[in-house]
C-alpha cells in the first residue's frame, strides 16, 4: 500500500494515501491546523481608525461580523494582516483583515496563503462595490476587479483572477456621484447603516456556506435581490 508518515508528537503513523485520514494525529493547536485543509475569507479595508465606519471597510466589518458570531477575536498573523480562527462545521476558517491598505491587499492575503497552505481555490475575498445598489451582494467564483483597488491587487500578486469573491453594494440609489474616491472613503450615512446592518448577517451566511459547501452552492442560495 502506498502511504506517507506524518509525525506527531505522541508518535509517528502511517497513512494511507488511498484514505487520508491522520488518525491519532490532531493538531494541538490552530497553527497546527495549517498543515490540514483550511478555508480563508478575506475582508477588504483600511486599518486607520479615521476609516472605521467607512464605505470602503465594510469588508472589515462583515468578517468582524463572523469572528463575533463564534465570539473569537483578530490578533496579529504571520503577515501584515489581523487574523482570528473559527470552526464551523468540521471546517476550518482563517478569517483576516489586511492591514496594508486597500490598495495593497494582496500583499496580506498571499501571505495568509503561504502561511496556512491554502490555495486559491479554497479563499474568498469580501469588498465593496460601487457598481452594486446598496443593500445587494454578488457572489462570483472568479472575474475582473471592476474598479476595486483591493481586488486588482489580490489579482496582481496571485497572477490569477480564479478566486472566489462576495461584494457588498454601496452604490447610493438615486444620488449622482461626486468624486468616487470621497465617496467610499466617506461613512455610511444612518440610512445607509440601517441597509448594512440587514446585510452583514446576510454575508456571514453566505461566507460559511462558501466554507462548507463551495461557491457554486453559495452562489445558487445567496445570489439574491436587494434586501
């Protein structure tokens, strides 16, 4: 039978590679578990206090949203992000904040990757989008940027576009823009929070079920209209 040792403290086992299963061998800890599959969710912000409540953070708030749901809290990672860990389902989730700002979110998010061992296929990244009505989310299994600076840069740094992404809406209804830039940067106004505060719980459903069912499934059961 083909196989492979792993090595745990307790002892050394063999594993089958025809089932894969490391018996007697649990990870004493969540550093441990980056040597198992994991998911990662990534949400998009900036770290300054001065941008906390801003249009641009919500996807800060909407992992914040997950991390108090498992009431687990974000300290430093191995990269320039904050991270906090949850288990939901038998699934092991990293969730992380990027602290490089927007503009250079893959910067963090590859380094989560490299850290957990996490590939491509098994991260989703949550943004704002401006293109979207307030109140919606768009869930897709890969695609362009469409102008979101952090995403572009996720794409730039995995040399790939073949990742899965939930967007949450901001785009006023009915409001012509000024500057996009102000825009986003600027705080949600009490109208606007009463919408997200509907939405969040939407996106934390959606991003387990990313975790334990896939993008396809949660693309068929959270692609919905505006709330």
């Amino acid at each position: 039978m083909i196989g492979y040792y792993r090595f745990c403290p307790a002892s050394l086992i063999f594993i089958p590679s025809a089932i894969g299963i490391l018996s007697n061998c649990k990870p004493k800890s969540f550093t441990d578990l980056r040597f198992f599959a994991m998911k990662l969710v990534a949400g998009l912000g900036n770290p300054e206090s001065r941008y906390t409540g801003t249009r641009h953070n919500i996807g800060f708030e909407a992992v914040e949203k997950i991390a108090d749901f498992f009431q687990e809290g974000f300290s430093a990672g191995k990269g320039k992000y904050l991270a906090a860990k949850i288990r939901h389902e038998k699934e092991q989730v990293i969730l992380i904040k990027p602290m490089t700002y927007m503009n250079l979110s893959g910067h963090a998010v590859v380094a989560a990757m490299n850290f957990y061992k996490i590939a491509a296929s098994d991260i989703l990244v949550i943004c704002d989008d401006l293109n979207l009505p307030a109140g919606s989310i768009r869930l897709r299994s890969k695609g362009s940027a469409g102008g979101q600076n952090g995403l572009k840069h996720i794409i730039e740094s995995l040399g790939s576009d073949e990742f899965a992404r939930l967007r949450i809406g901001i785009k006023p209804q009915d409001q012509p823009l000024g500057s996009f830039s102000s825009f986003v940067l600027g705080k949600f106004s009490e109208e606007e929070r009463s919408v997200m505060a509907g939405v969040l719980p939407v996106c934390r459903d959606a991003a387990l079920d990313f975790a334990v069912n896939g993008i396809n499934h949660a693309m068929n059961h959270f692609n919905k209209p505006a709330l």
